[in-house]
C-alpha cells in the first residue's frame, strides 16, 4: 500500500465500527479571543483518549492471518501502547508493549488494562529498540512502529477526514507534530480533500526537531528534548519528512508557557480534559505564531491523557 | 403562570436561540463499572458553563418592557449570577448582582465579564438578602430569584426536555438538589413526558436540608452546611420542596469523599471539566446509594466551574 486518500478512506470503513466518530467543538469566547472561527476536532473523547486508536485499529485489523498469529509488539511509553494493546484485543491476540521503566503509573495502568504484556526498558531510545527486537525474536510478534508504519498513519488520516466533513469550508487546519504519523495522515487526507487548505505542523520549541528538519532539509533528532509535551518529544520519521515537506504549509514551534497557557484556557473554557501535546495548536494561536484572524481553523486535539495529580499549572515555573 | 409542562415548553422556545444544546455522553468503561447503561447529560458545556443559565434567561426574556427598564438583581455567590449577567446582557438591561466579599475571583471575574454589577456584601444569608433588597430599593430592578422564580424552573426543566427526547426509553434520572430549581423543573418535565421513569435527587451528606424535608415533612436549613460540592449548600426552597415531595423518587445523600472520587473519575473517564456540585449524581452510584444495574439511567451533570488552582484531590484529606 500506499499512503493516499484511498488508503484512508479504506482506514475508516475499516475501523469505524471500533472508534468515536469524534466531536468539533466551538467557542464563543476563544473565537472572540483570537479573531477567528475556531473547530476543535476532540480526540481526548477518542477510545483510548486519543487519536492513536485509529492507527493502531488499523493496523491490527489489516494484518493477515498469518502475520496476526504471534501477535504484535511496539515500544512506546505513551498512548500508542494502550492503543495498540486495545487494538489487539479486539483481535484476540497479544500484545507485547516495551515501556521505558520511568513510564508514568497512569499509562502502565492503561496498557495492562486493556490486557498489553508489557516488558520494561531502561529509558533510551537505544533500550528502547534492543528489548523491542528480542522481544519479537521471542515472540514471533508483528511490530507496529508508532508512526513509520503506513497502515497507522493512513488510521491517523481519518481525523481530518471527519472534520472536513463536519467543517467542510476549513481555510488552516492545525496539527502536532511528534513522530509525524497523524501529521502524515493529516496532509494526506487535507489537502485531497481541500486542495486550498493550508496545513500547519506544530511543536514544542523544546523538541524542534521538525521546524529544524523543515528549514534544512535534513532530518536529526533532539539530543535531550525538553517539553511538557511528552507525546511530541520524539523525532519524526523518515516518511513522515517526506511526506511533511511536500505538503505542509509552515511547521512553527510554541513555548511550554504558552501550551501551558494553552491546556488552560481549553480546560477552563471548552470544559475538555486535554493533555499538553493537544493544546500546541491553541498554543500557537495565543503566541501569535499562527494568525485565525477573519479564518476558518481547525485545531485537531489529540488527547486527554493526563496525570490529575501534577497538573502544569500546579508547577511554579508556570505560574 | 404555574410551573407545568406547557411552561417548560414555551421557556424551550424562548431560550433556544440564546443556549447551548448539550450533548449526552456515555462511556463503556463507566457503564462497566455500575453495570448500567448511563447517559451524562453535559451541562457543563452550557453558555456560562451550568444550567443556570436556561432559568436566568428565560426569566429576563420573559419580563414585560416595563418590568425590564431598571434591570434585574439578584444575589448569588455563583453561577446563577454569571447566568443572570449574560441573559440581562442579552436583553440589553443592567443587571445587579450582591456577592458575598468571600466569593471566589473566578465567580467574580465570570459576572464581570457578562458586564455585571456587582456589589459585595457580609457572607451570611442575612446581609445577602438586606443587601438586595437595598439594591433593589435603590434601582427599582427587578428580583430573579435562583431557584424560587417560576420562570427560573421553568427554564432548568429544559434539560429533562432534551434528555428524554435525545434518550426517550430512560428508567432513571439523577438529578442534584441544592435550593431546588433545577429539581423542580426536572421533576414536571420528566414526569410528564415519561410517567414511568424515577426521578432521584442527590444532595452532599454535609447539606442533607432536602433529604431530612423529605423524610420529616419540613423544611429546615442546615445551620453550618459543611460541603465541597459549593453549589448545593442552599436550602431547598418552598415551591421546590413541594414539587419535589410530590413528584420525587427518593432522595439520597452522599459523602465528600464520593463526590471527589466521582468528579475525579468523570475527569479521567469522560475527560471533562465538571464541578463538585456536577459529580454527586454519580458518586450516589458509586456510593452504592443507587443501583443502575440493568437500568438506563440519566445523570444531569450540572456544571463545570471549577477553579483550576485547587482541585480537591490536591487536598490531602480526600487522598
């Protein structure tokens, strides 16, 4: 396969009956407050609270029988983990999780509770990929990558999908960027479905790896990326790039202040649990990276996974 | 007029264009949990973030050209004051609003910003109701009672309107009491358009004033009600204890520790902001105050105005 809308499309049949068909929600107040129309595509309300059910499904659900036998396996010390272990469930099969030993009580919690086997690593990327291979080794598991692999990235593309149909007449549409497989999806689905669509990437000025590789050309990580964004500190993929610098518009970077500033104003305005990676795009909007004014934009927020008991703003430093 | 169904219908009309309609969320785990089907009617994502705002405004539309030239007062340290801000707002008429001087700057900030004016008083019921008879005296506004004014009831009973028509087959209704005008509204509603179903109220063990009318007959405040759901410690007004002695199933109360428990699981759960006063209907479930096994029950989840800075499972004696 391909990465295409017919792929997408082919995603979203096949998934459909597993997912939310997730709300848009709109503002008065932060329409007021930022000159434009703002719709925020709600994947915090997804299975799983977020967006990455649709890939994983899809990538489960596509494998044949053959490959689906021995199960499958990721490493990942966020919600591609649970994604992936519900995903399997809904096939009958295991899932071998690799998590980095520092992973948060709440996401171990999540991926044990849909039934994930989970192997813990230290917490390197290196780690990371060694216990992820000999687990398969032993196992016989079919890797699903996060982000590199097509299937999950034609899932991610349904997002846009459903929004273009709510929102038909979106002039900017607003995407985090991390490893860059919803951001994949996302260009892919938009600007088939809106050719004059403007797609813009958005990440934490703290793991600017995408904004770097965008300016340059060249693809390289962040040694030591520091956000509160944990879901969007991770390089982006190689495919990801590729598709990303044919299509997006302009990929801007935020502060943590302003997705702090960001998350808030969502939680006290819109009422929504969102966790930090999902309010970049607002972000982006209050820092005066991107501008709404007179605009029709959507913001896709990505998920609502977040630790109750250490929320940002209970941090002084953004206070 | 009286408080019936034709009232509620006819403040249905008049409110429509001036809310919000909210949606009815449900979630499998939740379900899993009570071994129910339940129906979160969200009310937190209403104009001014709670249902106050149907009954303020149906209120203010309903006055006569004349009854409306001097405005309208009222006095609330909550969300009926941001409610009758916005719906006097809307009508173009001032609106005076008595605020106990220990309200929280967020009530303050929300009145303000619908262009309320506000003048502080005592914390005590004493200088809350002198203080607006002065005002009132002062201004020749007109009295909007939260929850005595049977336009106010009238415009709460919406909500039930909505549920049912969006659930019709529901066996029961959760509803919160604090001074009874949403109660009231819920009752006739949901009485009349489904004879069947079992309209429960819950209220905060702490401010148990409705729970001990019910069973004794009479009406008597709790002196120090003792509570963190902020928006239930009213007494249960007289037109409202006696809809609610005739219509109402039964009336339960629940514990500070149920109500935490249960907001912090809507939170993580549904992944929206509600408040304390929004989450007793399902902490009477967890609680084991009420059975929804095998029932489909609906929760009228009230508000979502919460102060971000301290959230209750910041407090140690809720851990």
């Amino acid at each position: 396969m391909t990465l295409d809308l017919a792929a997408i499309r082919a995603a979203h049949v096949t998934i459909r009956p597993h997912i939310h068909r997730t709300p848009v929600l709109t503002s008065a107040r932060l329409d007021a407050a930022t000159g434009g129309s703002l719709f925020f595509k709600c994947e915090n309300f997804q299975k799983t609270g977020a967006f990455k059910a649709r890939g994983a499904t899809n990538a489960v659900l596509a494998l044949s029988a053959a490959d689906a036998a021995h199960g499958v396996a990721t490493h990942s010390s966020g919600n591609h983990a649970a994604a992936l272990a519900r995903a399997a469930r809904l096939r009958g099969i295991p899932a071998h999780v690799v998590m980095p030993s520092n992973s948060t009580a709440s996401k171990i919690r999540a991926v044990e509770g849909y039934g994930g086997m989970i192997t813990f690593c230290e917490p390197t990327a290196q780690a990371r990929e060694e216990t992820c291979a000999s687990v398969i080794t032993r196992t016989g598991a079919v890797l699903i990558h996060p982000f590199t692999d097509e299937r999950v990235m034609a899932g991610q593309g349904t997002v846009a999908v459903e929004l273009i149909e709510d929102i038909p007449a979106l002039d900017v549409l607003l995407c985090p960027v991390g490893g860059g497989g919803l951001l994949a999806g996302t260009l892919i689905a938009a600007k088939n479905l809106r050719p004059q669509i403007q797609v813009i990437a958005v990440e934490p000025s703290g793991a600017d790896d995408a904004a770097r590789a965008f300016s340059t050309g060249k693809r390289a990580a962040v040694e030591h990326p520091v956000t509160i964004a944990d879901g969007l500190r991770t390089t982006i993929g190689q495919p990801n790039f590729e598709i990303m610098r044919q299509h997006v518009e302009a990929v801007v970077t935020v502060s943590d202040e302003a997705i702090v500033a960001a998350m808030r104003a969502i939680w006290e305005t819109l009422k929504i649990v969102v966790e930090p990676s999902a309010a970049v795009t607002y972000a982006a909007l209050i820092e005066g990276k991107v501008t709404s004014a007179g605009r029709r934009t959507g913001l896709i927020v990505s998920g609502g996974n977040v630790d109750l008991d250490a929320l940002p703003w209970m941090n002084r430093s953004f206070r």
